[in-house]
C-alpha cells in the first residue's frame, strides 16, 4: 500500500477536499466529480465523511478542513542543474540544458513560474557545470542558489546529499523539463514519480508497476512500450527523511556514478513510498 505524505485523510477526502480548497468556493458534488474524475458515488461518500468530521459545511471546506490538508502541503521545490548534460552535447558545450529556450521560453524560468503559480515560492536550485547561467534567478524569482562543487564526478544523488537538510514535503525537479500543462499542486497527497508513456524503443529510465501503481522496479532501456521516468518527483517527508538518514553521496571518481540522470539511492528513496503520476 502505498503511504500518503503525514496525513490521516483517504484519498478520496483528500481529493474532494483539495478541489473546494482550490475553488475558494461552494461546489456542487457533481462540480467536485468533475474536477476529480471520481465516481458520484464516491465523492457522495467522500463528502458525507468530511461533513461530519467538520471538514465541509454548506458546501465548502472549513477551516478545520484546510486544517486536515496542512500535512499534505508541499513545503519547496529543489531543481537540480548542476550535471554535465552529457547526451545533450554539443549544444551542452555552449550552455546548461537548463538554459536552453523551447518556444521562446527558457526551460528553467518556466518551470519556476509554473512552481509559483501553485504557490511555491520556496525554490532551490541546484548549480554546478557553467553555474554562471543560472545566478540571475536569484533575483528574478527569489530562487536560493547552492553550488554543487562535485557535479563532475557525483550524480543528481550528491546535488540532492548537499541539500538534504531542507528536503521534507518536496517536488524534485530537472532543470531541463518542458510541461506543456502545469503538473504541480500546492498539496499532494502521496510521493510518486511522473512519467511520460514512450510507444517504442527508448535509452530512458523505465518503470515497472504492482497494483495501486506502485513503483515495483526500474530497467535502463526497453525494446517497446513502457512509462519512462521524466526526472520529476513528489518527496514525502519519510521519504525525504529516510534518503538523509540512510544515503550517502557517491565517491569521487566512481565509474558508475555521475553519467545517469538520476541515482539509484535517491530513486529508492521515493519509490519506497512512491507511485507513478502519469502525465
């Protein structure tokens, strides 16, 4: 089963309560059934419990309700852009993924801005390789800069060791990510990994699921269908707390670190308590 952030909602509270917190206003059961793909009958269930728990009243969510969300709110956001960007080369001889511009919109602004308009302002950003790029978000967006001075020879594993005090509610992010559509939430009621469904052959990560969607395993390449990772996380706090307590960043100078976009430390961090969002 997989865990939800610190909470003690189900999810079908969780998701009836967190569609009247982003509606500011009174729902019908069948608006709420729309915005959250639940059946009326479940969101009928849903919302008589949250009643009497003093959740909901007159339609709306209470204080004691936004009260019951707290736990699930995503406290920051870490965007790690401190890697070589290898398979990107040459374009990466010039500049960090990060910097690159899709539609005439850099890659790393945009996902800030999409990060803001969900209410997370709480922003690191994780530099190393031509870090220069990458300075000025700390005045235009407020964004905390952290060098990671062993980008070279350490993974995303050793970016996220550097600031492993500060991860708790989190959403991992890729400098390099393009959404064409906002995926983040201001609350999230379980860690998962997001993926993006590739039809062929494919050299990205691929992720194998149990019931429920939890994460079962992970292969490198695959010769047809699978989800593929896109690099972006939800980190719960146990997650977050069980990678401080239990990883340790690569050696220097590891033949198997620091080429993959993602290390297997910090993938079984979140696959402990992880499911897959599929975007």
């Amino acid at each position: 089963m997989v865990k939800p952030m610190t909470g003690t909602l189900s999810q079908p509270q969780f998701d009836v309560l967190y569609a009247l917190l982003r509606a500011d206003a009174p729902l019908t059961q069948r608006q709420i059934q729309e915005s959250t793909r639940m059946s009326l009958g479940g969101v009928n269930t849903a919302v008589r419990m949250c009643e009497a728990a003093g959740y909901i009243d007159k339609r709306r969510i209470t204080q004691a309700g936004r009260e019951a969300l707290e736990p699930y709110r995503v406290d920051n956001a870490v965007i790690m852009a401190a890697g070589l960007a290898q398979r990107f080369a040459p374009i990466s001889y010039e500049r960090p993924k990060g910097a690159l511009r899709v539609r005439g919109e850099g890659l790393i602004e945009r996902q800030i801005e999409q990060l803001h308009a969900a209410g997370i302002t709480d922003i690191t950003v994780i530099v190393g390789y031509k870090k220069e790029y990458f300075f000025h978000l700390a005045d235009r967006f407020g964004a905390k800069i952290v060098v990671n001075d062993d980008y070279v020879t350490r993974n995303n594993n050793g970016s996220l060791w550097v600031v492993r005090e500060s991860l708790g509610n989190t959403y991992v992010c890729s400098s390099d990510d393009y959404f064409t559509s906002n995926p983040f939430d201001s609350h999230v009621y379980q860690a998962y990994y997001s993926a993006q469904y590739v039809e062929g052959p494919t050299q990205e990560w691929c992720i194998t699921t149990g019931p429920g969607g939890r994460i079962t395993g992970v292969t490198a390449t695959t010769p047809g269908r699978c989800w593929a990772t896109s690099t972006s996380t939800a980190h719960s706090q146990p997650a977050s707390g069980a990678f401080s307590k239990r990883s340790t960043p690569c050696p220097k100078r590891r033949p198997s670190c620091g080429s993959r976009s993602t290390s297997s430390t910090s993938r079984s961090s979140t696959w402990s308590s992880g499911s897959t969002r599929r975007e």
